[in-house]
C-alpha cells in the first residue's frame, strides 16, 4: 500500500489490499467540501464499495459474459486528503495518481465530489482524453469563492489539458457562463436528448470515431447524470437524465480504450442505496468489458 492511503475495512468486491500482481486499482477520495447543495458524497467510497459486495460480479448483458472477480484487482483504500481543502485534496490525489500510473497501473478513483478529478488529470500525461459523463458542465471560473469547486473542475480541465481533449456527455443544466464558454473554447458535448435521439451505443461510437487513436483515455461520471429516477442520492440532482441502461451502453463501448475511471457525487443519505448500488454496478462493467477486451486480443 502506498503511502498517504488509509486502509479500509471492507473493499470492493472483497478485493485484495496487496499490490503486487494488481492490474487494476481502486482509490478513494473521501472529500466533499465544496459540495453546495447536498453534503455527504465524502461517504461515497464506503457505500460504493458496500454495494459492491451485495452484486454479482459476473456480467451477463449485452453479451459481457464475463466475471470482474477474474481481473487482478486490488483496493489500496482511501487517499488520505483534507477534509477542509480542495487545494490540498488535488496534491494528494495527483501524488497517489501519479505513484500508480508510474507503476503502469490502471485506476479506479471513487468519490467524493467531482474536484477530485482535476487531481488525478494533473497527474497524466498532457495529452490524456476525457470523456465527461454529467448532467453539468462544470465550466464555471469560480463557485463560492473558489476555483477548485466541483463546478469548475472541467473549467480547470480545458485550462491543462486544452478544449479538444474534453468530450461530455449527458448534460442539460448549464449556467450562460458555461455554455458561451463552451462555444468560444468549441467544447464538445452531448446533451440527454442527442443520447435519446441518437441512441447511446451511436454516441459512444461517434466518441470512438472522434478520439485521435494512441492518446491514454479517462471516463469520468458524475452519478447526477443519470435521471434521479435512477440515481436520486447525489450532490446536485437534475431531472431529465440518462437512464442506467444508456450509461451502461456508453461504458461498455468505450471500455476498451480507457485505463482511467472515476465515480463521483454518491452521496448516500439521500436513498436507501440505489445510488451506491448504480455506481459499484458500473465499476463491475467497466472490469467485465476490460475482461472481454483482453480475451479478444488474444
């Protein structure tokens, strides 16, 4: 276990805490002091990995027939940030992000609030793409007297790593600010209802079609993407989102191509688990289309 990670009592899927032969590790970040609306999402790594542990492993949809129990997974735990400071939480985040990709790890952040993002981004190479799946843009300069809240994390994206290397999806509540720098940074982005016309797996496709091949691939889902029918305990719920169904159509296609993934937003008083259960059933599938992907290239 690398330093500045707290150890957990229970992981995800039961996974091992040993690194050692782990292809696949998963981190939390328990952090959610710029939440403006729901507080709770720094409890959102130990629900998450709670309902995983209630979950089939193995993948039957959409012909995954595959089992997230045979990828080598280990869960190093919680990165150890600040409870109070974004600026903080980032450095600590980028520092552990950056120990795994070194050791050519891929990884599995779960959140915590969407500012964790920015952290780990920091620490990948400059020409690393993210696909944003999220009901906002997250575009602001700043919100509430800081430029690190989870309102302006993709704002601090675009600044890194440009405007070409962001692709979100899912969105349906921007602010005028956000959207007209949208327009002048030529930000791609897919609302609900281009998912509902065109059809998830055509969106995911055209994202494929869109992404330059060779570049490192990072998902990044904020949970309030999905409709609140679905997913109502996250931080700042939007109606009028994506079905589970669709977010799972879009993660299956575009696995192959990812090494990065993170879970943000689960903020889980706010049910009685649905939420957590939609986010650990996500990380599954992300294992199981990485299981499959590798059995094809063989």
């Amino acid at each position: 276990m690398p330093e500045g990670v707290n150890a957990v009592l229970d992981t995800f899927l039961g996974a091992s805490t040993d690194t050692t032969n782990a292809e696949f590790v998963i981190a939390g970040v328990p952090f959610d002091a710029t939440s403006t609306f729901r507080k709770g999402a720094a409890e959102g790594p130990a629900a998450i990995r709670t309902a995983s542990q209630h979950l089939e492993s193995f993948c039957l949809l959409e012909g995954l027939k595959d089992d997230a129990d045979s990828m080598p997974l280990t869960d190093i735990g919680d990165i150890a940030v600040s409870p109070t400071s974004a600026k903080s939480m980032l450095q600590s985040v980028e520092q552990i992000v950056n120990t795994l990709h070194n050791q050519q790890r891929k990884i599995i952040l779960l959140g915590g609030e969407h500012s964790i993002t920015f952290g780990a981004v920091r620490a990948l190479p400059r020409d690393v793409i993210l696909v944003h799946f999220d009901a906002h843009m997250d575009l602001r300069e700043t919100y509430s007297g800081t430029p690190f809240s989870h309102a302006c994390v993709m704002r601090r994206v675009v600044e890194h790593l440009g405007p070409s290397n962001l692709f979100q999806v899912g969105i349906r509540a921007v602010t005028r600010e956000e959207y007209d720098y949208a327009q002048e940074q030529k930000i791609k982005y897919f609302t609900t209802q281009d998912v509902e016309q065109q059809g998830a797996q055509a969106i995911a496709e055209h994202l494929l079609s869109s992404i330059p091949f060779g570049p490192p691939l990072y998902i990044s889902i904020d949970m309030d993407v999905l409709d609140p029918a679905f997913a109502p305990a996250v931080g700042n719920p939007e109606p009028g989102g994506l079905t589970t169904l669709q977010l799972l159509t879009m993660l299956r296609t575009l696995t192959p191509r990812a090494d990065f993934l993170d879970i943000t937003e689960v903020t889980p008083k706010y049910d009685q688990g649905t939420t957590a259960l939609c986010a650990a059933r996500l990380v599954i599938t992300y294992l199981c289309a990485k299981a499959r992907y590798q059995k094809e290239m063989q």
